[in-house]
C-alpha cells in the first residue's frame, strides 16, 4: 500500500514545496491505482487459467456429441443405401417377373 502521507513527509525534507510534494503524491496515488501489481496479475491469470479449463471441458462435451451425431450418420447412411439396394433389388425381381409373363404373348 502506497503511503501518501509518509510520501508528501518524503518529498518536503527532499526540498519539495509542499504544493509540489501534494502534487507529486496525488500523481504518483492516480498512477497506482491504475498499475496492476503481480498479485493482480497472478490472480488474472489463475482465473483466465479456470476459465479456459471451463471451456475446453465444455469443447469436449460438443466434439463427444458431434462424433456421436458423425457414428449415427454413418449408420443411417448404411441403412438408406441397404434399403436402396432392396428396393432396386426388388423393382429388377418384379420387372423380371412382367417380362417372363409378357414375353410368351409378345411376337
């Protein structure tokens, strides 16, 4: 803690005018009270530190859920081209079948 009183003491021994000493301490007190110190600075970073954890937790969560939301696509993808093959399938017996009855009657 900056000690305005024991600064302006300071500066008036040191051959400051008492005007110049207050001015002095009031100029050095705005300055301090906008640097940050390493504590403020440890603090920012531990808290940044959480923050991020927070975040890369919560990033985790959505690539889970995405690779989740990938397998299900695939499998739908199975099913869709399994069930195209059935019915391409299915259309080639029933078409097969029109021609065995057309062909006899058909010169």
């Amino acid at each position: 803690m900056f000690d305005t009183h024991k600064q302006h003491k300071t500066l008036v021994e040191a051959g400051f005018t008492d005007p110049q000493a207050q001015a002095f301490t009031d100029v050095a007190t705005t300055v301090l009270d906008v640097v940050a110190t390493k504590a403020d600075l440890a603090l920012l970073k531990s808290e940044l530190k959480s923050d991020i954890a927070v975040l890369e937790a919560r990033l985790d969560a959505i690539d889970k859920r995405f690779g989740d939301f990938n397998v299900s696509l695939d499998r739908m993808n199975a099913l869709m081209i399994g069930q195209i093959g059935a019915t391409v399938g299915g259309i080639g017996i029933v078409v097969g079948a029109m021609f065995a009855v057309i062909a006899p009657h058909v010169r």
